[in-house]
C-alpha cells in the first residue's frame, strides 16, 4: 500500500478543520481514497453543505483522488 498526499484549501466555515490556517498537505496510509473519504478523515461532517474542486473543477463526493492534487473546499455561495 503507498501515500496518498494532496494538498488542501478550507475555506469559509470549513477553516476550522484545517491546522491552524486552513491550507494545509493531507497524507494518508492509501493507494486512492474519494472526496467523501477524505472530508470524514479531516473531520467534515457528512451532513455539512461542502463543494469540492479538484485541480479546479467540481466534482462529486464519489471521486477518486489519485495524489497530487490541489483540493479546495468550500461553502455554497449565494447573492444576487
């Protein structure tokens, strides 16, 4: 089994969750884990209302993170 290492940006709420800054690398003992895997293992509850972006792009919780990544997390945005 190898690392898996990303890197993460909490923002808003989810700050909270981070060490100390909210911008921080995430290292686990896997191969691959999916965004919903990896919100639980940094402690976002499953019920929270997170959008996640990979490298830019939103995707669902049933993602798989490969490593290397560039994950944000974030609040859903309203206004008008």
């Amino acid at each position: 089994m190898g690392t898996l290492k990303i890197a993460l940006r909490l923002q808003g709420p989810f700050a909270k969750y981070g060490r100390g800054t909210g911008v921080f690398e995430w290292e686990m003992a896997a191969d691959r884990c999916t965004v919903e895997e990896l919100l639980a293992q940094i402690g976002i509850p499953a019920t929270a209302k997170a959008f996640v972006s990979v490298d830019g792009i939103k995707r669902d919780p049933d993602y798989i993170l490969q490593g290397g990544e560039r994950i944000v997390v974030f609040p859903p945005v309203t206004g008008g």
